[in-house]
C-alpha cells in the first residue's frame, strides 16, 4: 500500500487531498501546524513547525510519497522556497517522490515580491 504524506494536510488543498487520499486506502499521514477539530478515521494526523528541518526529516520518514500543499501566508510568507528546498533535500536522501501543489497566491506581483497572498485585497478563504 502507498503511503502518502501531505504537508499542509489541513489547509485548503491538503484536506482535500488527505480525503481523497482516505477515500482510495492508503496509508494517509497529514502534517500541520495544529490539528483539526474534525479528523478522518484511518489518517494520521502529526503537528510540527516546517521551517523545522527535524519535522520535514521526521514526515519524509516511511513515506513512499510527500504532497507539499503549503500556502505563503504568515510565517511562511517569504519561506516557502526555503522549506521546499529542504523537504526536496530529504525526499531526494530518501528516494521518496514528491509533488507540490501551489496556486495563485505564492506568485510575485513584481520583481522581488511581495506575493498576491501577501497583499491585503488577497481573499483570506482563498
């Protein structure tokens, strides 16, 4: 059975990944800053800070796959890049393949930033 990690595992994306992921049996792990009030039987469910290359070492740990499906907002407006490159790093060490799910909102309006979520008029349930 595959066993799938989301980082991001409760946003937007990630939850629906997750779900889907339970949906078709396998193995889900979902990381995030904090749990959900609403957890899926059979998924996993760990808490970590990703700017923490210990907890992106831990969650590629036993993962045949790795969905990173981060969003650049707070602590991670600016960092993403960064966090990407290290999870990168260690799904490479590990030979566990990983995929990125991105949108709009980690794009630049201009030439050094700041990126569209950044911006005041960027929606918040986007």
């Amino acid at each position: 059975m595959t066993r799938l990690t989301v980082i991001g595992g409760t946003g937007y994306a990630g939850s629906n990944i997750v779900a889907k992921a339970q949906a078709r049996g396998l193995e889900t792990t979902s990381w995030s800053r904090g749990l959900p009030a609403e957890q899926l039987p059979g998924v996993t469910y760990r808490t970590g800070d990703v700017q923490d290359p210990a907890t992106l070492e831990q969650a590629v740990s036993g993962a045949d796959v790795i969905i990173g499906a981060l969003s650049p907002r707070g602590a991670l407006d600016g960092h993403l890049r960064e966090v990407y490159r290290t999870l990168a790093g260690f799904a490479e060490k590990a030979g566990v393949r990983l995929g990125i799910i991105g949108g709009a909102g980690s794009l630049l309006v201009a030439d050094g930033g700041p990126t569209l979520a950044s911006l005041p008029t960027f929606p918040a349930e986007v």
